[in-house]
C-alpha cells in the first residue's frame, strides 16, 4: 500500500455519500506497499479501507472484487467490498478505479508463532475449497510469463551472479510449467500474495486476510508455497523454519490434503515463490514509480530465500 494519488477530503465525501456509509470524520493515507493508492476512511458508521487502482484496469477489477464478495458470503474473514445503489461493487475516485472495503479487526502478526502458522494453513485451504464455486476466470497475471517478460528489464541492473541465478531459475520454471505433472495440480482462484502483513490477528485468532489485487486462477500449490516462503523461514538468512512449516502443512492438509503431484513439486513452487517475488521487487527497486509514500522492498531478501530453495529443497 502506498500514496500515488493525494485524495481530497471533498471526494472521499462524496464517495461516502453515493454509498451511502454516513459522514467522513477521518482520511488518512496508508504507507507501506507498493502497487496501489490506500486510504483508512473513517465515517459515523464505521472503518473502512478506499483503494485506488494505479495499474489494474476497470475490465481486470471485477475478477478481484467479486471474488473478495464471493468468499465473504462463504465465511471466509476477507473485506467485502461495498456496493453503491446499483449494486457495483467499482467505484471511481479522482479518475482512477477504487473500491471501498470494511476495515479488518486486529494486526499483523509479523513474527509468526506456530499457532499462527497452523491458523494461516487452515484458513487457506478453506479458501481454496470455498473458492471452487467462483464462476469468474483470470490467470494470475504474476505468473511465468509475467516473469519471462520482466527478467530481462532488471537484468542490466544487477551483477553477473544475479544474471546466472535467474536465467537458470527462470529455465527450470519454464521445464517444469511444461511438465504433466505441473498440469495436473489442483487449481483455482489464489491470494498470491498471502505475505505476513496481508493477514490480520487478535492473539492467536485469525480476524482476516486482505489485499486480493495480486489474484488470479492459478496452482493452489504455488498460493501454499508463497506463504510458506514468508511465515516459515528465518527473516535474515532465508533458512527453511521445518517446525513452522509442519503446523502450517499439518493444518492445510487436515482441511484438504495434498495430491500426489503437489507433494512431489513442492520444492519447484517453493522456488517459483521465490523467484516471482525475486522479480518484482528487483522491477519496483530499480525501475520505481513515484509516490508521496511509498518504500520499495530489498531484493536481495529473496535472491537469498530462493538460494537457499535450490540448495536445500523442503520435502512434505
């Protein structure tokens, strides 16, 4: 999350108004984040959360939206996304797309426990499950050719070990998406970007999970091993956390079990995880937009995790 946008005061009332959610009391910017503009929009009716869309398009939102709705009629704790009269769940604020969500209980929980962990695990499989009903389709638009097309923009900007690690990295991908048995992972819709601070606590109770804009239709093995990456690993080496790891896959799997082909692939996800965060954060550290709050992520924290996913695969 982060400030592209300066929203005055007299829009977000007016928006208020056409959802009709009371008066506005607060607006205050959100720092941390990268893709889009967000508020904490304060009304006499309550706490929400106004998102500014700087690079999804109209067309690419209700995929994201509607999903968000759809778990939330599921009973999964996810912000759900506020209708106006007419039922759309788009808005438009200062001439960009944006939507309004009700505010998430809790915090972040950014040094994870193993009842942490185990709580995340279960909560994702259910929203795998409660997702299969969703009728609406697009590819995560992070994914392999997403990072093929990247890759070669942030290479002039690092050394010559970088350059080894994700030409190789990238070549292994690109085997293993054409592989049956990639084919034959179970999909659906996915988070993708299920990091600890998109997940809300109070103690050890999982309040809600937030910020679907990176979503798509994709291996529910690759959602796994994204929150794998960032939950159950030691922050300043990258090192696998084995004991985090098996309450996180112990609680997943007693909600829905691992097929035969995800075991078995577990390590190559775990890679792609990291790789496709690798990516991102080199192409939002050297080619950065500008924002009034924004502070682009260290690459080097996942060159390191994916170093240490080729080096030390993690067996189920």
């Amino acid at each position: 999350m982060a400030v592209f946008t300066e929203v005055p005061p007299q829009d977000a009332r007016a928006l208020l108004c056409h959802l009709q959610l009371g008066e506005l009391l607060e607006l205050r910017g959100i720092e941390g984040g990268i893709e889009n503009t967000n508020y904490f929009l304060t009304s006499d009716q309550g706490e929400f959360v106004l998102t500014l869309f700087e690079r999804l398009s109209a067309g690419q939102l209700p995929f994201y939206l509607y999903l968000m709705k759809h778990l939330a009629l599921g009973g999964v704790p996810v912000p759900d996304p506020r209708a106006d009269r007419n039922g759309d769940l788009l808005h438009s604020v200062c001439g960009k797309p944006a939507a309004v969500v009700n505010k998430l209980r809790g915090k972040s929980q950014l040094a994870p426990q193993g009842a942490h962990c185990a709580a995340m695990g279960a909560l994702l499989a259910r929203m795998h499950l409660v997702g299969r009903s969703f009728d609406r389709h697009q590819p995560n638009l992070r994914g392999l050719p997403w990072w093929n097309a990247t890759a070669p923009l942030v290479l002039a900007h690092v050394g010559a070990p970088q350059v080894a690690l994700l030409r190789s990295e990238l070549a292994y991908q690109n085997h293993v998406a054409a592989s049956p048995a990639y084919a034959a992972l179970p999909r659906g819709p996915v988070h993708a970007d299920l990091f600890r601070d998109n997940v809300m606590f109070d103690g050890e109770e999982l309040t809600g999970v937030f910020d679907f804009y990176f979503a798509g239709v994709d291996a529910w093995l690759f959602d796994l091993a994204v929150c794998l990456n960032d939950w159950c690993i030691d922050p300043a080496s990258g090192a696998h956390d084995a004991a985090r790891a098996s309450r996180m896959l112990g609680a997943y799997q007693a909600v829905r079990p691992l097929s035969a082909a995800e075991r078995a692939l577990l390590p190559a996800m775990l890679r792609a995880g990291a790789l496709r965060f690798w990516i991102s954060r080199l192409w939002d550290f050297h080619l950065p937009r500008e924002a009034s709050m924004l502070t682009p992520h260290d690459p080097a924290h996942f060159e390191r995790v994916l170093r240490e996913r080729v080096a030390r695969p993690v067996r189920v």
